[in-house]
C-alpha cells in the first residue's frame, strides 16, 4: 500500500476533547506527539493529508515545525483539493454513521438517543484496521487515476 499508515481516528478525536478549542497550536502539539510516537516505532518520513481546515494551514505547521526540530522523522503535509471529500478517510466515517444512525431513523427519537447510540458507535471504533487499510487503497487508486488522467492528452 505505498507506507500509507492509518492513524487511530479515535485517538485524535479524544485528544481534542481535552482541548477548549482546536487552534493552529493544539493542533501542531497533537502532531509533534504524534511524531515522536512514529518515529519511536521506527518510521523516518510521513505524509499527512489534510482538509483545508484554518487549523491545518501555515501557522499550524510553523508551530509543529518548532515543536518537531530535534525529531529526526519527517512530515510532509499535502493539502486536499477543496471538495474531495472522496480522498478524505474521515468522510467514510462520517458517510457510515450517518447511513447507519441517521438514515430512515425512527423519528420518534429524541436528540439525545440519537447522539448516545453515535457516541456508543465511535467509542467502540468505526472501522476495523482492515476496513481501514481497504479504504485507504480505495484512496491510493483514486489519486492514482487522477494522477494519470492529468498526464493523458
């Protein structure tokens, strides 16, 4: 699969539950641990693709680049295109929840049901790591295609 690595969703999604709001610098901590944490378990290069979040952009990466000098491992960030939920892991789970919990729901529900079955569903886990690692190949062709219909005449 080309070094793609999936990353615990979870992980990040508790990690800024700690937080009062995910600014540029929370952000840039969440990724300088999550680089100590790689290059600990022996990876020296990363690409991490990102939304074009406000978080994600320049000043994000100038305070990870900060927090990450002494680290021997490497991150490059790549940037979705704008609208390209297709190339975005977290959309699949987003689309499942929403297929799964939403759609057709009884509408006798109250609010609070409904977000107590979606957080039960998240706690346990979304997708399991080969759900995953399908998805992502799924990714991988997808930027492959375009890819190669940039370069056809």
């Amino acid at each position: 699969m080309n070094g793609l690595l999936a990353i615990n969703l979870l992980t990040a999604a508790c990690f800024f539950s700690t937080v009062d709001r995910a600014n540029a610098k929370a952000v840039a901590a969440y990724m300088a641990e999550l680089a100590q944490d790689l290059q600990a378990q022996g990876y020296s290069r990363v690409t991490l693709f990102l939304d074009r979040n406000p978080t994600h952009l320049q000043a994000m990466q100038a305070e990870y680049e900060q927090l990450t000098a002494p680290l021997v491992l490497r991150m490059r960030f790549v940037h979705f295109a704008p609208y390209s939920p297709a190339l975005n892991l977290v959309e699949y789970g987003i689309h499942w929840l929403r297929q799964t919990y939403l759609h057709q729901a009884d509408c006798g529900q109250s609010l609070l049901e409904v977000r107590e079955r979606l957080e039960a569903s998240v706690g346990r886990g979304i997708f399991n790591t080969e759900q995953i690692t399908n998805i992502l190949v799924h990714i991988e062709r997808l930027i492959e295609d375009k890819q190669t219909a940039k370069l056809s005449p």
